[in-house]
C-alpha cells in the first residue's frame, strides 16, 4: 500500500513547508506531486497535510508517515549504496570453507592478495563448516566452497583449481620409506592417521584399499594436518595427504613421500560457489587465483 516515493514525498513535504519547493526537490510538477498526495490520502482514507496551513505543516497522520520515512529511507539507501559496491566489487563478503582439510596453508596468501585488491571485502575462514560444507553454501552461510567431491547440485557452479596426488607421508626411517610405491595390502599392519570424516569421503579408502578389499589394522582419527604430520613423523602412524602438503615436510628430512599404487592416486580440487553470484568481481577474483596451475602457485 505504501510505496517509497510516498515516503519521500512525505518527507520532502515536512522539510520544505511548501507544495512548489517539495515538487522542485522531488523533480516532479506541482500537479503531479498534488495527484500523488491525494492518490495516497485516498489509499490511506485520511489527510497528510493540512492545506490551509501557511507555511505547508502535517497532520497527526503525515507525521506519523514523517516519522516512518526518517527511519526507513536512510536504510533503504544505506542497503543500495551496498549492493552497488557490492556489484563494482568495491565490497561485500567472502566467506570460505574447505573440504580440502590441508588448503589453510595455500589459501590464507591467496585471501591476503584478494584483500588488497578489494580493501572493502569481509573475508572468513569456517573451519568449523570444513566436513560438510556443500549445504551450508546452498542456504547461504559461506560463499565459497573448496572441494575434490564434485557433486550436481542445482544453482551450483563448479570450477576445476588444479589436479594433485595423494601420496603415503611416513616417518624416514620408517620400513615402507624409500619404496617407490606401496600397495593396499602394506596397510593392513599400520595405524592410519586420517581427518574426522566419514570413510566414504577419503580417497585412500574409497579409491584405494576398499577395491582391494583391505583395512589398515587401525584407523585413528587426527584434527589438522600439521598434526598429521607430526604424528607419522613420530611413528604414531601413517597419513594420506597431498604430495604438495607432503613435499613441504620432506624437505625437513623427518618425512618420507610414497606414492601409492604403480600409478598414483591422482585428484582434483573444485571451488563451488552459487550460480546466481558467480561473476561478483571478488568471487570471481577468488576463484582466478586458486585456479593457478597448483596449489603453490
């Protein structure tokens, strides 16, 4: 019933006292303006201003109307001039989650970058979404997601980052170091070290030891890949991680890399964002840079 341009014709009326100044400011013609104000004194079934009044005053009705105006107008322009900066990437949010448990140490770079380009942008990091985050993006908790688990989700778009392969992390001095490959059945001895998720969504299970019908003789369950790391380092177990990740920690000679299989357990990194924000200038920027060509690029 009432509209936005009654409210500023309300509110234009109270500040100028006069019907030809309100029209002026309001870039109407004095009969238009007066058509309008008698269009919405009939909608509304009681008069706004009072006529005889000079200068131009409100009744107890316009007033009320005044009041309205002065609380909802500035909110409707402050969430405009939002969305335009949201449209010229001049702002908006950027919130990331990752079922790529080991990407923290790739992306944070990459959000400092994307920061400096877009000094405006709100940027999070939801650790906590990081096991199942694909709903969380539909219903519009997180913006991003960073995923190998490609899934046809309507209203998603999904867009390849960069291939890697999963490799086998040991102590050095452990008894599979220095092999060229392992097979499934030199598990059935050891402690894997994996991220708390589901079997079903870890690759050394699904694509590895489960077609060869084989289960590591425990299976024990490690938050954060540093700690990964550290553990197998320490000979508490083995881990499955990606050779970029791996490489890192080989080069500190506690850690050996093993691939696994004659060919390698090859993967792929997705990001996942809502088809209808896809080409924000920030989502977009974002996802350009994770699309380097590796996850040290």
């Amino acid at each position: 019933m009432i509209e936005l341009r009654h409210l500023r014709t309300v509110m234009t009326l109270k500040e100028t006292g006069n019907l030809t100044a309100a029209a002026s400011r309001l870039h109407l013609t004095q009969s238009a303006l007066s058509h309008q104000l008698k269009e919405l004194e009939a909608r509304l079934g009681i008069a706004l201003i009072n006529r005889a009044s000079r200068p131009l005053t409100l009744t107890q009705a316009g007033r009320r109307l005044a009041e309205l105006a002065a609380r909802v107008l500035p909110q409707v322009e402050q969430t405009l001039a939002d969305i335009r900066a949201l449209a010229d990437g001049q702002a908006g949010r950027l919130a990331v989650a990752s079922e790529c448990h080991s990407c923290l140490e790739w992306l944070l770079p990459r959000l400092r970058g994307l920061r400096a380009r877009f000094p405006g942008l709100e940027l999070d990091v939801a650790l906590s979404l990081s096991y199942d985050p694909l709903p969380h993006l539909c219903e519009g908790t997180v913006d991003v997601v960073l995923t190998p688990d490609r899934r046809d989700v309507p209203g998603l778009v999904w867009t390849k980052l960069f291939d890697y392969e999963m490799r086998l992390a040991v102590a050095a001095q452990h008894r599979l170091a220095g092999r060229p490959y392992i097979l499934p059945q030199d598990l059935r001895d050891e402690t894997l070290l994996v991220y708390p998720v589901e079997r079903t969504r870890l690759d050394v299970f699904t694509r590895f030891l489960w077609p060869a019908a084989t289960e590591p003789r425990r299976v024990r369950a490690v938050e954060g890949s540093t700690l990964l790391l550290e553990l197998a380092a320490l000979e508490q177990g083995v881990a499955v991680l990606p050779d970029w990740l791996i490489d890192t920690a080989v080069a500190s000679g506690r850690i050996a890399s093993v691939r696994l299989g004659s060919t390698g357990l090859r993967s792929s990194l997705y990001a996942c964002v809502r088809e209808a924000e896809a080409d924000l200038p920030h989502l977009a920027a974002f996802v350009l840079s994770c699309a380097s060509g590796s996850a040290e690029g």
